[in-house]
C-alpha cells in the first residue's frame, strides 16, 4: 500500500493569486452594494499584479516571504 505524500503548503505564488481574487472579489460586490469607488482596490490589485510579473517584486510576495510561505516558480 502506497503511503500518501503530505499535502504540500501553499507557496507565494498560490497565495498571491489567491489574495488577489479575493480581494477583487470583495472589492466588486461592494462597488455594487455600497459606492462605486471600492472599484479602486481591483485596479490597485490589477496593478500590482502586471507589476510583480514583470519585476518579480511585489509587497503582498515581501510579506508572505517573511511569514514563512514557501517560494514557488515565479518568485526563485
């Protein structure tokens, strides 16, 4: 019988996409719900994003790193 390997952690690069999702997300329902400018936070996100995948720096990546998540491909 086969033993199954641990669950690997989430790296950097996972959680980077996945606080970016979440924060849009937040940010379109309340642009919906409650003022328009919530929008302001997605094309904050959106920017960083487009930045960090170019320069391979970005401050939510900095943070996670000194948090102890592992690095994945794009930040090595």
């Amino acid at each position: 019988m086969r033993r199954r390997s641990p669950r690997p952690r989430m790296n950097v690069d996972r959680l980077m996409v996945l606080a970016a999702g979440v924060a849009v997300f937040f940010s379109m329902m309340l642009a919906r719900f409650e003022s328009p400018w919530w929008s302001l936070i997605a094309v904050v996100v959106s920017l960083d994003q487009m930045q960090a995948a170019f320069t391979r720096r970005s401050p939510l990546a900095y943070v996670l790193r000194k948090t102890g998540a592992p690095l994945g491909q794009a930040y090595r």
